[in-house]
C-alpha cells in the first residue's frame, strides 16, 4: 500500500514518521518525507498553513508521485470541548466540511454551470475511518476546514451550532480532499487534539498533542500494513 500524507508543519510530518527510518525529499517544490517499511510506502508532504497550500502540495504530489491508495491531511486541531472532546485526544474524521466557502443561493441565475462549484462537504473514506478507529479508538465526526484559525468563545458557539456533528476543526483538510476528490482518491483527515476551539494561544498542547500524533501513527501503519487497498 502506498499512502500521501500531507500535513502543514514540519514538525507534524516528523510526528507522523515517528522513529521509523525515513529520507528527506522534495516533491515538486515541497519538502517530503519518504518512509518504506513491511509493504506499506509513506510519503508525508510539508505543505504550508491553509487549504490553498495544502490543495497545491496535494494536487503535486499526486500528479508526481502517484498512484497513491489514500490520501490522509493530518497533524494537530482545534476540538470542540462542548462536544466532549478533550485534549490530545485522536479524531478521525467521517466528513470533512469547507466551512468558508458557501454557494450563493441565487446561483442558477447567475448562469453558472453547478458543477463549477467545489464541494463543501467531502465524506472520508469509510474503510479509512474503519482502520483508523479499530487501530487507534479513535472518535469520529465532522472535521471543520477553515480559513482562520477561531479566536473566541462566540465564533465556537456559531459553529457548534451549525455544525453540531463537529469535533474538531483545523485548517488544511478540505484542500486535501479536493484534489484528492479530482484525482478519484479515497480520502481521510486524523487530528490530534491540541486545543479547544476558541482557546488562547497560551493553554495549547501543542507537544503532547504531537507525541500523541506520533503514538497513534504507531498503530495505524502497523493496521494498514495488512491492508491492500481502501475504498
């Protein structure tokens, strides 16, 4: 099995790697990290912070590298405390939503063809979410892509309640999940909790968040190694 990881920060993709041996690469413009153990090929793109970034270094990695059998945006989160998420917890997602981007209601007076619209939602992969959760116990829910990071308590009360399957929010998924969804990949986000949403800087997890990023990598590639292909 051979699988694209694309996470924003550096030190999210050495998480993901863990202590397994890996190479330093680039692909495209983008730094890599390359890692091939028992059957299973992992290639973990640096992409930058947003969903610009990561579409870019998604879309380049499959043009470049593929095929791939799933694609996976990962690394650290924002969860939704009133949604009883905690912190440094594991969160796989079963639909990863695009919160920013909205169609206008009116658009079929604009004339515009649907279909040039990019979806808001995108399921993940079911056989994903499945491995994921067997392997790691994992909690499940919608994963929240947005553009800016939420700085207060009234800006995750909107959200919980628009989104009331919501656990978690971050900022890259949604731009994974296009290109994956144009290039007909099966496709999954993982968080690892490191704040609430809305949460001060000053009371993040951001390392424990990681070492429990790096734990639960441990499991999943040791599950996927048995797995020949995910739908």
């Amino acid at each position: 099995m051979k699988l694209l990881v694309v996470a924003a920060l550096a030190e999210e993709s050495r998480a993901i790697l863990g202590d397994a041996p890996w190479e330093r690469d680039r692909i495209g413009p983008f730094e890599a990290l390359v890692s091939s153990t028992d059957g299973l090929g992992c290639d973990v793109v640096v992409s930058g912070i947003g969903s610009v970034a990561s579409a870019a270094a998604t879309s380049t990695a499959l043009a470049l590298r593929g095929p791939y059998d799933c694609v996976v945006s990962a690394g650290i989160g924002g969860g939704f405390g009133t949604h009883g998420v905690e912190l440094t917890e594991l969160i796989v997602a079963d639909e990863i939503v695009y919160v920013d981007y909205v169609h206008p209601p009116d658009d079929e007076d604009l004339g515009v063809d649907p279909t040039a619209w990019t979806p808001t939602v995108f399921p993940a992969a079911e056989s994903f979410v499945w491995v994921v959760r067997e392997a790691t116990h994992a909690r499940h829910g919608a994963v929240l892509t947005v553009t800016a990071m939420s700085d207060s308590h009234e800006r995750q009360s909107l959200l919980a309640t628009q989104y009331p399957s919501a656990v978690a929010e971050a900022m890259e998924g949604a731009g994974v999940a296009f290109a994956a969804w144009r290039w007909n990949v099966p496709c999954g986000e993982v968080r690892t909790i490191s704040n609430f949403v809305g949460q001060n800087f000053s009371g993040w997890e951001t390392e424990a968040a990681l070492e429990r990023l790096k734990s639960s990598f441990v499991d999943l590639k040791e599950s996927l190694m048995q797995k020949e292909a995910l739908s």
